[in-house]
C-alpha cells in the first residue's frame, strides 16, 4: 500500500492575509497516517486481521497517530435501506440487521482488547471507527487507544444521517472526550457531526480537566467519515481555521465486490447499474494544517495510506489570529451550554438515590425513518417551479477612499446596473463606505503606547468619512433602494460619536431602513480603531423575498454566532419563522481559503450565501506619504493589486452559483431558486432535527449595552433595574 508523501507547501495569501510565522524547532511534530480502506464486510474478525497489517505498516513509515474511517469495524452499510418502509420492513431486511448486528463488538470486549494490544505492538496512538453494540442497539462509535496500549474511551455519535437514524441509536453528551496526551490534545466528530457547529465548539473548548482553561481545546481533530463527495473538502478546511486544529478526515475506498454479492447484499435501486469493480466510496481522505493548508491528500485514487508530519507550533501561529473560544468568543453574547451526563431509557428509584446518578427516568429520543437519496449523496430533487427565484447581485469594488459622496455616487451607478440586470437584491462589501484601512497601522505598528500628529490626523480624516446612522448618508442609501427597487445590504463604517463601528445597513426595495448589525469582533488592529457591536444588532428580516441577516468577514469563522443566525427571526415566539435564508458575508479577506468557509457555512446553515469583497489597486487609496502601506510601499506601484476580491454566491447544496472572481471591478449575480433551501434541510437542520437541544444549548444575550445608564432613563423605560457598567 503506497504512502502518499507529506507535502510541506504553505498556502500563499494575497497581500495583508494572516501572519506568516516561521517553524518553531522547539514545538514538537508529530506523524500522523490516515487510513483509506474498505471494510471486510460482515467479517470482523478480516477486518481486524487487515486492521492490524494497515497500522503495521503505517507504524513503519514512523507515524504515532493512526485514524480509521467511519464505521471501520463493523462496517458502513452503503447502499443498504435494511428492507425499511415506513410501517414496514422485510424479513430479508430483519436478517440482514442480524449479520450486521453480529458483525458489531462489545465495548469492553474482546475486540477492544486487541486493538488495544496492536496500539501497544506498535507504538501508535489509534483512533478507530467501529460499530459498538450495546445489547440491542447499535451505535457509529469511535475508540481511543494510547501507544502504551491503553484503550482511553470513545465518543458515540450523537445524529446519525437520514436511515442510519433507524439502525443506530443517538449518542448523549457523555461521549464528548479530548484526551490530553504527549503528542496532543485528540478528539473526534464522525460524518455529519462536523456540521453542527455546537457540538464543534464543545470539542474546541473541552479538555481532559475542564476546570483548567490552558488544557482546553482539541488540536488534532479527527474527522472520520463516510463522505466521499468532494464538497467534504471545504468543510474541513474551514474546521481547521475556525477550530484553529489539525484536521484528519479518514474515509473508505470500497467497491461493490468489498460487500456481499446480491441478492446477499444489494444496493437498493442501483444494482443493476454496478459491476463487481465499480466504486461506490472513492475516499477522498485529507490532513489540514490550523491555516487551512492541505497537507496530505484528498485521494480519491484507491486504498491508500495518508500521512503528514504536524508542526504542533502552527497551533499557536493560528490561534495568534483567531481563537474562537479565547479572544474571539464575546461570552458576555454568546454562552454554549453542553449536557455531558449519560443518559438511559430507563433509571430505577434506588439507582437514583446513589451519588452521580440521574434524578428520575430518562426518555428515549424519538427517531424518524426518511427518505433514502442516491448512494453516499444528498438528495437530488427537481426544481420545483412553485418556488419563488431571487435575482440576487454582489458587488466587487472599491471604495473612493477618504471620500464619502464620491463612494455614495460609484455605488448609486454599481445599484443602477444591478437594477437593470434584474437584481432584486444587492450586496455591497465589508466597509465599503467609509473605507477599509487596507495596510494601515494607525502608528501603532512600532510601539504599542505612541502615536504620532500624523496618524492623529489619518484617524481625524477616516472618522470624518465614517456615516451616522440615522443620517443624510443613510437616507440617501433608503432613496437608492427605493429608486431602483432592490433590497439592499451595505458594508459601512458608522460613526457614533467618537466611536467608530464596522457595520451592515439593511434597506427594503420601498426605500424604507431596516436596521443594522455592528461587527461584534473586530479582528486584530481593527480593534483598535472599531468598536465592538454587542448582541442587541444581530438581525435576520423577513421579506417577500425571503430571510436576509449578515455576518461580517471573519465573525463567519464564530459559529456561536453563526447558529444564532440560523435560528433568529423577527419573531422569536413562533419557531416556524426562524433561520436565515440569504446569508449575506460582506468580508476583506481575498484569500483561496475563504471560498472554503463560504461552502461550509451554506451547507451548515442551508441557506444561500452571499459574499462581497472589494477588488481594489495601490491607486485606490491616497498617494504617499498621504496614506501608507506599511512596511510594504516599496513593493506597491498605482497598479499593484490590494485585494484581489473573491466575491462569491453559493446555493445551500455547496454548489457555487457566481465566482469567485479575482479578475477586477464587478457585479457577479445568480439566481437564487428558496425551493433549494427545503431540499437542503431535507438532509440537515442544524437548528432542527440535528439540533440535540437536549445536549447542546446556546444562550445569546441580545439586550443593548451601554457604559451609562441613569437611574432616572431606567425608570421610565423599564429596561435595567440600577445602572450598568461597561462589559
């Protein structure tokens, strides 16, 4: 079996991307081989023979971390509906449960103990998907064993997919570890989990003592899975930013001849399509660095052994810029709540007498049997006529920096040529009026504690470019809207006395102003020039044309906040109305890599997404030494491009539908067709039926804060009791 060699290529962001450190020596590095091999079907005992000849040879090319895929042991019943209708199943369906229900192990059991014993042999730590059987019940399960053969514990999948619902129970909050060891910190979200950004954020927080914040958090995340597609890429990618973690994603290679032969085993509707070598898992295994950097794979050739040797340095380099549980949270907006006790169907009176046991009984989770798609596919439907379709434009260009009427009339035109295009609603980019200080330090660049008259003077004139909301500004932007009858969302910097705010403007195609959403985590020195929005401008607006709400640049990366979008409506009484629909993400950030967020997040959240840059040139800002790039000046000319763009949409199936575009000035649209948001929560409702409140629950606090607050305000508005104080 051929190791696929480690790549060491960083990814090379535009100008302005994160911070390039160099390597460390003293941080260790760790070798790490993912596994990409089918199952011996229905033959365990095979399976742990061609388990233990996989991890010998791995240990031979000198990893220390081996994962398998999902469901390694015991197998991933592919194509398989287990004879199930609804109201029905057949006896050929009930035997075939038998098999696979004997093909499963015991945990303890005998099984456990050899994978245990081939840990130890080899030296490896070993992360091994398996189909556990508990009596009856079967559960996708990943085992965690040291490299003194030790087994640690498991993690039980906690939402199974579509009919893996009607063969596998539900995990509870109990199965959640990350283990602290030598080579570093190692949980696991198997398939589909990887899609629920609360459970995500539980992994990046947890550790083996949760009263120790500096043991905290999970840096190699395994990901083993049975998504071959190649939409699987991104979201990975964008787990590894977001989590600021290695990611190792470990799928099968298999071939119908890897399962029974019909009638024996038969891949429901598809058999008469498949000869004994066709594949019906092409793998596509991958390692990602915490920068988003692919190390190792994807492969979708054959079974292959995957391996790559992780800087664990690179977990402190990424976190320098984003840490989503540590100077990223806002907890005072956003606080998880996980349940992490077991649960059982059934508790008796005296068991719940004795110490750390439940208080009373426990009901088993209700489950549903739907609709099988194709093989290892989301389901495909047709377009259904009687959904509405949007025209839907995002706008790619520069502002006319340090001059707020000359931005205000370049956008009036780029509203105008949407408008005649059809657009029914436009996007406008991160900052665009007021200007995003691309390259700038504000004199803080050199010395933390001086400034000096000129950079004074350069935040005098960018805060005289800034927009009071309500304003004249303002109303000019509710004219254009009406005017040219689209919806409207505006990237701005508002000005709030002394107080600037990068912000998001809402309007209607009446012309009428619907509100705003401030950033509420400005990323590294835009915290020194920006405020920060608290939790009471977190819109999502019902429209005729659907729910529009928007998150700024890298607040994508915060799924607490993410999934409030998702559930947030103007009514939050009535849950029918809940979750946005046209996921707006006006950004700065042009690099590859967040073309991978944007797919991740329409496929988490099921709605459209809609991301506008800015493409601009060194001439698009003053001249020097009126405005600097610092540090880089020598490099630029008029012509040197800024901020290469990327402006993108993308349909709730991760299917890009316009971009991205790294070309120049422009207007990308598409055609948004709501009846594709249905289809895509048919398979996943992050804030519905793959929810698990009973596990994960997310408080957000969307009260308004302020510094001041008098006795004599509060009394007659009844909105705080006493005075509050600065957060």
């Amino acid at each position: 079996m051929a190791l696929v060699p480690t790549t060491t290529t960083a990814s090379d962001g535009p100008i302005f991307a994160e911070l390039e450190m160099s390597a460390d020596s003293s941080a260790p590095v760790v070798r790490a081989t993912v596994v990409q091999a089918s199952t011996v079907f229905y033959d365990t005992p095979a399976t742990l023979d061609k388990a233990e000849r996989l991890l010998a040879e791995a240990a031979s090319y000198g990893a220390q971390l081996v994962v398998f895929p999902e469901a390694f042991v015991g197998g991933y019943p592919r194509g398989s509906t287990f004879g199930v209708t609804i109201g029905n199943r057949t006896a050929k369906g009930r035997e075939e449960f038998r098999r696979y229900h004997a093909s499963a192990i015991d945990v303890p059991g005998a099984e456990v103990d050899r994978l245990a014993t081939m840990a130890g042999k080899y030296k490896v730590y070993l992360v091994v998907g398996v189909i556990e059987r508990d009596g009856y019940t079967l559960y996708c399960a990943v085992l965690f064993f040291d490299s003194q053969g030790r087994y640690l514990g498991k993690h039980r999948k906690v939402m199974p997919t579509a009919l893996e619902r009607v063969i596998w129970g539900f995990g509870d909050g109990s199965t959640l570890p990350v283990y602290e060891t030598p080579i570093g910190k190692i949980g696991a979200a198997i398939c589909w989990e990887n899609r629920m950004p609360l459970l995500r954020t539980a992994m990046y927080a947890k550790g083996s003592n949760s009263l120790d914040f500096m043991t905290l958090g999970v840096e190699i995340y395994c990901a083993p899975t049975a998504d071959a597609r190649e939409i699987w890429q991104p979201s990975m990618i964008h787990i590894a930013l977001e989590g600021g973690c290695f990611v190792l994603s470990a799928n099968q290679f298999c071939r119908r001849k890897d399962y029974p032969p019909p009638p024996e085993y038969v891949f429901s509707g598809m058999e008469d399509d498949l000869n004994t070598d066709s594949v019906v898992c092409p793998g596509g295994s991958v390692i990602i660095s915490p920068s988003g950097t692919v190390l190792a794979g994807p492969n979708y050739e054959g079974e292959a052994l995957i391996s790559a040797d992780l800087d664990l340095g690179e977990i402190a380099r990424a976190k320098f810029d984003f840490d989503v549980v540590g100077h990223y949270s806002r907890p005072e907006i956003f606080s998880l709540t996980v349940k992490d006790h077991p649960t059982t169907p059934v508790a008796f009176t005296s068991e719940s007498e004795k110490p750390g046991t439940a208080e009373g009984a426990h009901t088993l989770p209700t489950t549903a049997a739907t609709a099988a798609g194709p093989i290892f596919a989301e389901l495909e439907m047709a377009a259904d006529s009687s959904a509405p379709v949007v025209r839907a434009t995002v706008v790619q260009a520069s502002t006319v920096f340090n001059d707020t009427p000359a931005t205000l009339d370049k956008a009036e035109r780029l509203l105008a040529e949407a408008a005649s295009y059809g657009a029914q609603l436009v996007v406008f980019p991160e900052a665009f009026i007021g200007g995003y200080p691309r390259g700038s330090n504000f004199g803080f660049g050199v010395t933390i504690d001086k400034k000096t008259a000129k950079v004074e003077e350069e935040f005098r004139r960018y805060h005289a470019s800034a927009l009071d909301v309500p304003g004249p500004e303002v109303d000019r932007l509710a004219t254009m809207a009406r005017k040219y009858k689209v919806y409207l969302v505006m990237g701005v910097v508002e000005r709030d006395g002394y107080t600037l705010y990068c912000t998001v403007l809402f309007f209607d195609s009446q012309g009428y102003y619907l509100g705003k959403h401030r950033k509420t985590m400005p990323t590294a020195l835009e915290r020194l020039i920006w405020g920060f929005g608290d939790g009471s401008t977190l819109p999502v607006y019902e429209t005729p044309i659907g729910k529009i709400g928007a998150a700024i640049c890298w607040e994508n990366r915060m799924p607490l906040l993410r999934t409030a979008m998702y559930a947030k409506g103007p009514n939050l009484s009535d849950y029918g109305i809940l979750g946005v629909e046209i996921y707006c993400a006006p950004t700065a950030d042009a690099r590859d890599v967040w073309q991978a967020s944007m797919t991740h997040i329409a496929l988490e959240g099921g709605c459209f997404v809609l991301s506008a840059n800015q493409f601009c040139r060194r001439k698009d800002y003053p001249p020097p030494p009126e405005y600097v790039f610092t540090g880089m000046e020598d490099d630029l000319n008029p012509d040197s491009v800024v901020c290469s763009g990327g402006s993108v949409i993308i349909s709730p199936s991760g299917t890009v539908l316009a971009g991205p575009n790294y070309e120049g000035e422009a207007l990308i649209s598409a055609d948004l067709d709501m009846g594709d948001i249905a289809r895509a929560k048919f398979d996943f409702d992050v804030v519905g039926h793959y929810s698990r409140p009973e596990i994960f629950s997310l408080t957000v606090r969307d009260h308004p804060t302020t510094p001041v607050a008098f006795a004599s305000e509060s009394e007659k508005t009844k909105r705080s009791e006493g005075s509050h104080i600065l957060r």
